[in-house]
C-alpha cells in the first residue's frame, strides 16, 4: 500500500491518495462530492475545518486508486473533480 498527501495550509484543503494491490473487483470510475459521510455524520464532524469531500476511486493495472480532497468551497466542485479524476491518466 502506498499513501500520498498533499494539503494547502492557507485553502484547508488535503488531498489523499491511496493506491493498493488487491482482489478488488475492477472498477471504471466512481466519483462522490458530498458534505454528508454515511449516516447522520456530516465531514464537519469529524474535520471541522472542512465542508465537502471529493472521492474518486477507481481500478488500474489490478492496482485499486482511491483518492479523496477534503475541502471547502463548493464553488470549485469542477475543479475538484477535474483533479480527482486526473489520477487515472
């Protein structure tokens, strides 16, 4: 297993990337931009300093990629998407 991170101190912004090799089924693409994680929790709940989480996880080379941005302007959905779904280039 492999972790990256990178995060903007000034934005509050991370972002996480997780690549492991496993018995995972493929999968094409799934991307997520919520404020809610599963249950009643919000994504302020557990990081209060961030609003929203972008997830993009998908399966390359039998190699399972999910990466996630915790973040906090709505206003750069686009943005945030457009650098999740790079990983898979």
């Amino acid at each position: 297993m492999v972790k990256q991170l990178w995060y903007d101190l000034e934005k509050f912004e991370v972002l996480m990337v997780t690549d492991m090799k496993g018995d995972s089924t493929s999968l094409e693409g799934r991307l997520i931009f919520t404020e809610d994680l599963e249950g009643p929790v919000k994504i302020s709940d557990i990081y209060a300093w961030a609003k929203h989480i972008c997830s993009y996880e998908f399966t390359k080379n039998e190699i399972h990629i999910q990466g996630y941005m915790l973040v906090n302007d709505e206003g750069n959905r686009d943005e945030y998407e457009k650098i999740s779904k790079s990983l898979k280039e």
